[in-house]
C-alpha cells in the first residue's frame, strides 16, 4: 500500500483496515476497522479537508475519493463504492452502495440504505433519500427500493469484507512475479 503524508496531514489506518498495495492514500485521511480499499483506488485528502471512511466500507478498483478546500468527505458504515466511481467532497450515509462508475459531486448528500445506480451522477448539493434508488445524469429517483434490495446492499458490502479477510489479508495474495522492464506480460 502506498500512504503519502501532506504537510500537517496523515492518514490513519485502523490496524483491521486493508489496502491494496496498487491503491494510494494520502493526507487527511482516516479508515475505520474492516474498511478495504482496492488496487488502484485514490483517497486523497490533501486539500485542508478530511476524509473519513466508517466501518466494513470498501472502495473498489479504479475509484477515486477526494475532498475541495471548503468540504470533506464523510463515507458511512457498511458503503460500497462500486469500480471506477468518483466520489468528491459529499456526504454518503450508512448502507449505500454506490454503482460501477457512478459519480456523486461536491456537497452531495447520500441518505442511508440509498442507492445510487452504475453510471449516474448526483450533481453538486442534491440529496438522495433514504432507500432509494437513483438513476440518469443528472441522476433522478426511479423509486424505493424494496427489502430484497435493501439486504442486497448489506450482503454486498459484507461480501466484499470477507473476501479481503479470507484472499489478502496477511499477504495471503502475493504478487508471483513482476514483468522485467521491456519484457511482455503474459
């Protein structure tokens, strides 16, 4: 994993967090216990605000979290931030799942058990209610959701916890070899 330190900010990682060795962490930046964040994710709290991650959160491959100058980023317990998503300065409740390349802008506020879905963008400000289901660009409710997806998003999250546990925790996944400069990947 790669943790950068800004002058005055460092990130805190709680010992039962995981981060992929291709991800990048840095500045302001606190992880709460069983988050993972997955290779090649950003979390970048480097602008005078924090980023706080709550508990069994995960950030998925390719995503990028980042704070302005005027607002952090607050990301509930049990969210998942789907791959390739950029989540910037907003605020997400607990229990949301997040869609494959979703975007939710500055000042953003995601309710709890809320969902966002793949490829949408929530503009600047917009609230997304509790047990929803957001959708478009701009995104726009398409209903509430129900209780099968409701404890879809909680399996999800819970899915994704586990997987680090069991594949990457303790080095149980390792890099077998790394290409030499110049020659093919196979």
């Amino acid at each position: 994993m790669t943790l950068r330190s800004v002058p005055g900010r460092t990130p805190r990682i709680h010992p039962g967090a995981w981060v992929d060795p291709a991800a990048l962490v840095i500045g302001d930046v606190e992880l709460a216990e069983g988050v993972s964040i997955w290779p090649f994710a950003v979390v970048r709290g480097d602008e005078g605000q924090h980023i706080r991650i709550g508990r069994n959160s995960n950030v998925q491959d390719g995503s990028v979290v980042h704070v302005t100058p005027e607002s952090p980023c607050i990301i509930g317990e049990g969210v998942t931030i789907g791959h390739r998503c950029v989540v910037h300065a907003c605020t997400v409740g607990n229990n949301v799942r997040i869609g494959i390349g979703a975007v939710v802008l500055t000042g953003a506020v995601i309710e709890d058990y809320a969902q966002v879905g793949a490829g949408a963008v929530v503009p600047p400000g917009k609230v997304v209610p509790s047990g929803t289901l957001v959708m478009g660009v701009p995104a726009k409710p398409v209903r509430q959701m129900n209780q099968e997806e409701l404890d879809d998003i909680l399996r999800n999250a819970r899915e994704y916890l586990e997987l680090w546990q069991r594949e990457y925790r303790g080095g149980a996944s390792r890099v077998v070899r790394a290409a030499a400069e110049g020659e093919a990947s196979e």
